[in-house]
C-alpha cells in the first residue's frame, strides 16, 4: 500500500552522485595479462553499476539508496549512496535497516508451502477450514490465495482502515482487525478466475500458518527461515522502532526533487503482507534462496512459478506465481509503501541477485513507480550485458 502522509516540507534535495571514475591508463603485459583484464572489467562493470544509480537519482531524485549485487565468478558490489536523513544531513550506512514491505509476502508464503512440504497442511485446504468468517471462504484454497486469485477485497483499500490508520500510524492491529475489512465487502470474482493483488490474502495466510505451527508468525518464520538462511538482520517487528542505523523515510516529488519526511508505521498495520524489516546483505541472500528454492523441494519450487499468471494490477511483474513475481528473466519480490521501496530479484541462467533499498516513495503523478525496481532493472541489464 502507498499513502502520501507528509509531515514537513524539507526543501530540495540534489540527488545526483558523481560517476565512479575510470582508471586513466593500465599497464601490463606477458604473464599478467589476464589479471590486468580482469581488473578492466571488474572496474568497468562498477562504473556501470554507478553510473546506473547516478542515472536514476538524475531523473527521480530520491534521498538515498542502498543497491548490490552479487554474480557467480565476480567480486560482489554493495553501496550506500545519498542521505538517510536530509534535514541532517546524514549519510546513508551500508548495514542500514529497512522495512521491506511487500518483499514479506515471499517470506510468508515459503514458510507455508514448508508446512505443505511436511505434509501440515495442502495448498488445495480452502481457508473456511483455518479461519471463520472468509466470504467465498468454502471456495478460496490456500494456493488462491499465495497467487493473489482470491477475490477478495484488499484490506487497506477500505475506508474504515484508512480513517484510523491516518489518524494515527502507530496503532497497533491485529491480523483479524485487519482481514475484518476485507470480509466486510464483497469477493470481485470467484477464486482462480482473475488475478488481483491483495494484502489480505497474506495476512489470510499469516494466520494459518500461525494456527497450524502453534507459533507467531514471526517466531516460524525465525525457526524455519531466518535462522536457517543466517538472515541476522531480518525480523518480524511488532513495533515501528527498529535497529539503528534506519533511514529516515520521505515521499519525494520526482519532477522536483522536493521531499517531505514521512511518519513511521506500526508493521501491525501490515501484518503477514508487509511487516518484515531487512537489509542489503540479507536480502541479497534472501533473494538467491527464494529464486533456487533452497528452502524448498524442486518439485515445490517448480509449482510456485509454475502457477503464475498475468499480473493486472499492483507491483508491475510480468507474471505472479504463489509469493514470487517475474520480471523478465528474474524472480523475487518487490515492496513499496509509506517511505520505503525495496526490490530482490535473481536470474538463474547467471545466478546473479540484484537487491535495492529506497527511503522514499514517489508522490503525485508518479506515485506508482518503484524507484528500486526501476534501478533493478537497471542493474539487470548491466548484468544481462555481461
């Protein structure tokens, strides 16, 4: 979800970073000839990395940014450009910690597809069976519902949510406050028939996993993801504050260049569909395992891409399978909202993972852009170039 919730205007911001500079001359010859060239193209392939980055702060001008990425055979790139804090002035910090919003939902729906894998439960369970009260709920089975083809309406959309989400930020919810938004309307069409991107059905998904393991979601998803993939700066926060150093979040008028701070949110508010908080060497990981399906079984991970279809509304992927999108050739998840925009998305064909980190969301005409999904690809192609 994406509100605009300024606070204060902190004027303009010039966002543009210099170019990394290329080396002005190299020597070489006889048995260090190979050594030389891959020192040319290691430098030459950052320059294109930054140069990617000074491009997109040129054009959108956001505070600041976090952006790496890691190929098989070459040295891994990380970066911190621009601001955490404007009014500050403060530098963003390589190991900052971001809310990473939608890039949840991946989280969530691996952790239930390792209960379909340990036989707890099955991706055909309609969701009547898990939690009462779900319109369509003797329809809509657990695979509707990772592949965003429930129907039913997205929470965050309503009205009765919005009024007191505004009013105060920091409320703190519980996922059936949350789903009681959606039950109240009704489904847009019957499960598997459409494609719509919808929060609620992750918060669904939340709960049942938290009914069948007995655990909060956050506690499973520590024991059977966090833990297991060494993610030592991932959580499932229960409160806004998280561990410093965290950026300051804005939304940011892309024409301009302007930014207003915005204010922090209760991941409550979020739930199973946007909650986490993460950073650039986790989602790097993060990034790699969901696309290779280390946590899963082959024949699992096939099945979730295998069941995506066309994306018509939401997060711009190609196509959508159960908590993983496609863009082009690479897989993984974005997220955007309040502040925050983040992206983690790898290709196999070269295992490369490319993951960015955004304190801002555009406002205004451009509200829909995902400034780190506009970098990805970027990125992508600098990869995909070779």
């Amino acid at each position: 979800m994406h509100f605009d919730l300024s606070r204060r205007r902190v004027g303009r911001w010039a966002g543009a970073v210099a170019l990394a500079p290329w080396l002005a001359s190299c020597g070489g010859g006889g048995s260090g000839d190979s050594g030389v060239l891959a020192g040319l193209a290691a430098n030459a392939r950052e320059a294109r990395y930054v140069e990617a980055v000074d491009s997109l702060f040129a054009t959108y001008h956001p505070p600041g940014i976090l952006a790496g990425v890691n190929v098989a055979g070459q040295t891994p790139w990380r970066r911190a450009f621009g601001q955490a804090d404007v009014a500050r002035a403060t530098p963003m910090a390589l190991d900052s910690t971001f809310p990473i919003r939608s890039v949840t939902k991946s989280f969530t729906v691996t952790l239930l597809l390792q209960l379909v894998q340990s036989g707890q439960l099955a991706l055909d369970h309609k969701i009547g069976r898990y939690i009462a009260g779900v319109p369509n709920g003797n329809l809509i089975d657990l695979a509707d519902l990772a592949g965003n083809q429930s129907g039913l309406a997205d929470y965050s959309m309503q009205p009765g949510f919005f009024e007191v989400f505004v009013k105060d930020t920091l409320h703190v919810w519980t996922p059936q406050e949350l789903a009681a938004f959606s039950f109240a309307v009704t489904p847009a069409f019957l499960p598997g028939e459409q494609y719509q991107y919808s929060n609620t059905n992750t918060v669904l998904l939340g709960m049942v996993i938290e009914a069948v393991t007995g655990q909060l979601l956050g506690d499973a998803l520590t024991t059977r993801i966090f833990r297991p993939l060494g993610l030592n700066g991932t959580s499932y926060p229960s409160s806004a504050n998280l561990p410093p150093p965290t950026p300051t979040p804005y939304a940011v008028d892309v024409a301009t260049g302007d930014a207003d701070d915005q204010p922090l949110i209760s991941p409550t508010s979020l739930a199973g569909s946007g909650a986490m908080a993460s950073t650039l060497s986790d989602l790097l990981v993060w990034g790699d395992a969901l696309d290779r399906g280390s946590l899963l079984s082959a024949e699992l991970q096939e099945l979730r891409k295998s069941r995506a279809r066309m994306v018509t509304n939401g997060p711009e992927y190609d196509r959508y399978g159960l908590g993983i999108g496609q863009i082009g050739n690479w897989w993984g998840h974005t997220g955007s909202g309040v502040g925050f925009q983040v992206a983690t998305m790898h290709l196999a064909s070269r295992n490369a993972t490319v993951s960015v980190m955004v304190n801002a969301t555009p406002e205004g005409a451009r509200r829909d852009l995902n400034l780190a999904q506009e970098l990805f690809e970027k990125l992508a192609a600098v990869v995909e170039a070779g």
